[in-house]
C-alpha cells in the first residue's frame, strides 16, 4: 500500500510501451474509460491496477495512457486511514503534465490535477481548478462530479458531499459508478457520527454488493457502537465468512464474544455449563 506499491509499480510502468499516437479517439477513450473503472475497484490487490495499465495500452492514444498512469498512481498513492504518499502523487503530476503537453485542454485528463490536489491537502488549489473546468464542462461529467464529491468527503462538507454525489449519481455509467458514490457518502456519515443516515446508506449499497466485506464490517462496527451487540456479531459473522482474514473483524468477533458472555465456540457460556 502506498508507497511501498508506488516504488513497485514505477519500474513497471516504465517497462510498458507505450503509443506514439497523439490522437484522441473513440478506441482510446473507451480503452481509458475502462481502465479508470478498474482502477476504481482496487482495494488492496493490486491486480486491478496492473490490469487497468493494460487496458490503457489497447487504446493506443499516449495522452489517455499518461493521464491514466496518473490517476492509477494516485489510487496507489493512498495509505492507511485515507492519507496518500506524496512521493505517489509528485509521480502521478509528472505523467500528467505529459498528457497535458499534448492536450491541454480536456476535461476528463485535467481533473486529474485537482484530484492530486485535494489528496495533497491543497483545497484551495483543487478549488481553482474545478471552478475552471466546470467553466469549461457543457455537460454532466462523471469524473468532474465525483472530484467535487471527493473534495467535500475531505473537508468534510456533508451537504456539498451529498450535492455533488447525487449530480454523479445521475451521470454514472453503470451500478459500480454509484456504488462507489454510495460508500463515500457513507463513509462521511459514519465519521460524524450520524449512524442512521450511515446504515441507511451502507445498507444500500450492500443490497448492490453483497461480497463487499468492507460494507459489512462497517455495519457491524456501527452497530458495536449503538451497544447493538448481537445485530453487530450477525453482521461480523458474514465478515468473516467473506474474508477470514481481517483482522479488525477478527478483533470484533473475539470482543463481541466477551461483551455477549460467549465461548469460542459461538454459544452462552452458562447455557453450555448447564447442557453438560
């Protein structure tokens, strides 16, 4: 995860060929269009990473593919707890500023730039440059839209943050785009501690995306919170029965365990002392 991915991806990407063709065509906006979803569905494998690279050189247009190893570079940038390593992001700028050398003036390259601000905690600058690309924009731009959500989710703007991610939500592509948007919306609930609206919105997105483990932990963490135990271990089960390997459910289960006055086996201690 960030940095250490970024010192393993720079030597990767620098092996790549890529396309000498300058021109921005429909191949190439699909093949980046593609690769940029894929970089949105890493987690913590960075197989979508590798596989959105190559996406990106099927579409065979050198601005699109810079611009996209810019914004796969941002996402590996990202370290725990939501903070990005800068060394990540100074990479992700300079395959940007390549792109923009040769096509300075399109929307869906150049919010790059704002998204590498506001993950630098440069929001004023971020500002600046999304007042003039929405200047620019004549129509409802997906990646345009989601900047802005992502700027108020950071400074923690909740009415922003639900403006702009429903304007997103309606210039999505398909369910992935706004299942994402969901989550970010969530998320912000939960930091300011508005649990309802957070379950509210977790809740939907989990209906879209059972096997996200992630959305399930965040349940169960919600309702270890609100002193909701047994509702906090049903949702912790299913954690864990998607992936065993996390260890804060982990830590969850064996917490809950004590707070319910269970054994590890799952049962009432007492009840069991009783059945013998």
């Amino acid at each position: 995860m960030g940095s250490d991915l970024v010192a393993k991806l720079i030597p990767y990407i620098e092996r790549m060929e890529w396309p000498s063709n300058q021109q921005i065509n429909e191949v190439g906006i699909r093949a980046f269009d593609i690769a940029l979803d894929e970089v949105d569905s890493y987690r913590n494998d960075p197989k979508p990473l590798q596989k959105a690279l190559l996406s990106l050189q099927t579409g065979g247009c050198e601005p699109l593919c810079y611009a996209g190893i810019a914004y796969t570079l941002v996402a590996a940038s990202e370290e725990k707890e939501g903070t990005y390593a800068q060394e990540g992001l100074d990479e992700a700028m300079k395959w940007l500023e390549k792109a923009q050398a040769i096509t300075p003036d399109v929307i869906d390259i150049n919010f790059i730039e704002a998204l590498v601000y506001v993950y630098s905690d440069r929001f004023e600058d971020a500002r600046l440059v999304l007042d003039y690309l929405q200047e620019q924009s004549t129509t409802d731009n997906y990646r345009l839209l989601v900047t802005e959500s992502i700027l108020s989710y950071r400074i923690k703007d909740l009415e922003g943050l639900t403006y702009w991610t429903d304007l997103a939500g309606q210039a999505a592509a398909n369910v992935p785009q706004r299942l994402r948007l969901i989550g970010r919306v969530a998320d912000a609930f939960l930091e300011a501690e508005d649990y309802d609206n957070a379950l509210e919105q977790y809740k939907k997105a989990i209906h879209f995306d059972k096997d996200n483990p992630a959305l399930w932990h965040k349940v169960s963490l919600i309702h270890w919170r609100l002193e909701n135990y047994e509702e906090a271990q049903r949702y912790n089960q299913q954690v864990l029965k998607l992936d065993p390997r996390i260890k804060a459910a982990q830590k969850m289960s064996a917490a809950l365990k004590e707070k319910l006055g269970q054994d590890d086996e799952g049962g009432n201690a007492l009840s069991r002392l009783f059945k013998r």
